[in-house]
C-alpha cells in the first residue's frame, strides 16, 4: 500500500492481477476496497474465459 499525496489517497496494488487496484481515504477504505475489485476482476475474468493464475505472492511472508 502506498500513500499519493498528489490524489491525497492510500492506493493498493494487486500483483497478482494485472491492472488490479484500489484506492481509499484511509488505509481500511482502500483495503475494504481492494476486496470488492479484486472480486470484481475474478468474476469478469471468469466471465470472459480468461485464466485465473495462482498466487504469486503469499500473504503469510508480509
């Protein structure tokens, strides 16, 4: 998670899902937020038939 003092916002990126972000008003917002589009960007994955990769990145070694 980053902070952008030019968009006054916290941004979190999704390595794992090309193009996949977020962004909030506070660290919660933007992790609340990452959730819905990282939901979001399964679901219209799966929808157009492209593959869902396995994670890269492992939550648990953060």
């Amino acid at each position: 998670m980053k902070y952008s003092a030019k968009k006054n916002c916290y941004i979190v990126t999704v390595p794992d899902l090309p193009g996949c972000m977020a962004d909030g008003e506070s660290p919660n917002e933007a992790y609340e937020n990452a959730k819905i589009v990282i939901r979001e960007w399964i679901e219209t994955a799966q929808a157009d038939g492209r593959p869902i990769l396995e994670p890269v990145f492992e939550r648990d070694k953060f």
